[in-house]
C-alpha cells in the first residue's frame, strides 16, 4: 500500500507541474514565437517579390518614355498630349499601342488618310515598353491574353463567328474578312494573316474608321469566336475554286464579263481567221 501511494503522490505532482502556470505561459510564448516567425519568413518574401516586380515595371515605363521620347513626341507631344499632327494618347491604353506598333502603323511614314501596314520597327520588348508608358500615364484597354480561347476547328465558336462576323464587321472588311474600300480614300484592310492578338485589340480600340466593340455590345467570348472564324477562313481553301480575292459577286461578275466574255470573243475570232 505503501508503494502505490508513493507512485499516486509522483504523478500527481508530475501532473500538476504540467498544468501549472509557467506551463502555461511557456507553450504559449513558443507558439507565439514560431507563428511570428512563419508570419516575417512569409512577408519579407512577399516584400522582396512586390520590390523586383516594381523595379522591372519602373524599368520598362523608363525604357518605353526613353522611346516614345525619341519616335513619337513629334506627333504625339512629350507628355502624351497629342498636337497637330497627331492625336492625344492618353487613356488608350496599352492595347491600342500593342496594335498600332505591332502592325507596323505606327510610327507613320507619311500623313495620309489612314495609317498604312508596313514592317515593323521595334522588338517585342519595345513595344511591351512603350505600351507600359502609356498605359502608366493614362489607363485604357490591357493587352488581351486571348489566344486559348481561339478555336479554328470548334464547329460551334466558327459557327457563331460567323454569324456575328457578318452582322457586324462584313459590311466594311467583306463577308471573307478580305476588306474592302471606304469614302475619302480610307479602306478596311484585309483581316486574313492578321495575329488573334491584334484582331482583338483593334475591337476594343477602334483604330482608324473601326468603332469600338466594347463588352456590352460584344462580349469577350463573342470576340474570341468571330476570330475563330476567321481563322477557320484563313486556313481553308474556298470550296468553290479561285476565290478572286473573296471581294464580292461584284467582281466575281465583272471577271466573268470581261475576262470570261473577251476569251469567247477572242477564241472565235481567233477560229474564224484560221477557216479563212
């Protein structure tokens, strides 16, 4: 009996040195202790992660003012605010850059009626910088990320595409996305070979005659599947033959006319000298 009272005393006291206020006061200083710590460890990555993507973005804006400082201020002025010979581009956002510098548009050769295509001058880097500045300056339409949502061979997105395409776009570009001419010497050029990117961006932009699709009249989904169509036009041959540059039943007629009709024509007389 002894010795059983002996143990039952030990781990009582064991027991109550366990649930003692020091314990106590201890455990919670160690949780506190490794939590704090997990918490600094966490955020000073955070800090060092937000501090370098900062310092590229500052990079880039410096890098695309440095350019458009020495290509566009003529234009467009040295704080973006547009003179007589060129447009403010405050708020147009880098998308409208994207599309302008990335079709070669911009920087225009000459002054005409519309910005024509031409090689492009920049590097992606460049352009990425000077769609940064701009953007910084005033904020407008991002670069669209849309090319996963383009499908050439879903039935379906092609389908609609083209229905919309021609409520929408086929009265200026053609029914075939081959353009086509407007008043006052402008024209709607050609949508064939043309990046899903670019295709994208001139919608929610409106460069030149174009008006803007914004998303209420045109959703991003409506728009990822009229260039779906056009892709699926792009890469398949016409059905019926040579397509005569998919212009219209208009010049399908006057080839048929005069090229087709003057063969005839030639083809006889051409017989007739012979029998003589």
């Amino acid at each position: 009996m002894k010795i059983r009272t002996t143990k039952k005393t030990s781990t009582t006291k064991r027991r109550a040195r366990r649930r003692g206020p020091l314990a106590t006061v201890g455990l919670l200083a160690v949780g506190l202790a490794v939590t704090g710590g997990g918490y600094a460890a966490v955020a000073q990555i955070g800090a060092n992660d937000t501090e370098a993507t900062a310092t590229v973005t500052q990079s880039t804006v410096d890098e695309g003012q440095k350019l458009f400082q020495a290509n566009c201020a003529t234009c467009h002025g040295l704080n973006l605010q547009g003179t007589d010979a060129g447009p403010s581009l405050v708020g147009v956002g880098a998308a409208s850059v994207d599309f302008q510098v990335g079709t070669g548009r911009m920087p225009m050769q000459t002054q005409g009626p519309q910005a024509q295509v031409k090689t492009v001058q920049f590097t992606d880097d460049q352009i990425s910088a000077l769609a940064a500045y701009v953007a910084s300056v005033g904020s407008g339409p991002e670069i669209p990320d849309v090319e996963d949502e383009v499908d050439a061979t879903d039935a379906d997105k092609v389908s609609n595409g083209a229905e919309l395409f021609r409520v929408n776009c086929a009265m200026c570009h053609n029914v075939a996305g081959a353009g086509g001419a407007l008043t006052e010497g402008k024209y709607a050029p050609s949508l064939m070979g043309v990046t899903s990117t670019h295709i994208y961006e001139a919608m929610i932009t409106g460069p030149q005659n174009m008006p803007v699709f914004n998303d209420t009249n045109v959703t991003p989904e409506e728009k990822a599947e009229i260039i779906s169509y056009l892709k699926y036009v792009e890469t398949n041959s016409s059905p019926g033959g040579f397509d005569l540059g998919s212009i219209g039943p208009v010049a399908e007629g006057l080839f048929i006319w005069i090229i087709g009709l003057g063969a005839v024509i030639g083809f006889t007389v051409w017989l007739g000298s012979r029998a003589n």
